[in-house]
C-alpha cells in the first residue's frame, strides 16, 4: 500500500507518459501487465498507483522503493527494457524522476 509520508524511509518514482488518446488505453495496458508482471516481483518494490488524465493524454504513474538501487536494478532486467522500448513506441515521451516526501497536508 502507497504510504506518502516525510517520515517513510523509501524512495519515490513519479513517471509522466505523454500519449495520445488513441494510444493511452494501449499504454496503460502494458503499464499494468508490467506490474502485474513483473515490477511486483522485484526486490525492494513497495506499492505504485496509475493514474490517467481526463484527455487521456498523459499518465502518471507514482510508484515506491525501499531503496534508490532496487528502482535501477529493476530497470537494468532485459525484460523491463523490452517492454520500455515498447512503451516508449507508444507515447511522445515518459520521464521517471526520483523524489522525496517533502510535505504532507
């Protein structure tokens, strides 16, 4: 269960995917099927949410580690880059960025 809290001990994923609406079903597609998959099963993994945008033009996935180094190891499997490959055929861009709780209200 996604815990947003300044006072968790884990590192933050937030990834954008800008789609368009005739791709976005077909990207949220293969984000859950990666999920379900397979980045539920990497050391380290906590919880991640999917959300999609009313124009389904962009989705944003938020998702939680135990540490920086399990997020990397995860992206470094062969199977996690062919099916960002494929993911990255089908948006206009994505961009994971690492953060840290800052504030809670």
């Amino acid at each position: 269960m996604l815990k947003i809290d300044t006072a968790t001990d884990c590192q933050t994923v937030i990834t954008t995917f800008e789609c368009s609406p005739g791709t976005c079903a077909d990207v949220l597609d293969k984000l859950q099927g990666a999920y379900r998959d397979l980045i539920s099963h990497q050391p380290g993994f906590i919880a991640a949410g999917l959300h999609v945008n009313d124009a389904q033009t962009r989705i944003a996935n938020y998702s939680q580690w135990q540490r920086r180094e399990d997020f990397q190891a995860m992206l470094r499997t062969d199977e996690m880059r062919d099916r960002n490959r494929e993911i990255a055929g089908m948006c206009t861009r994505f961009e994971p960025v690492m953060y840290e709780v800052a504030g809670v209200f």
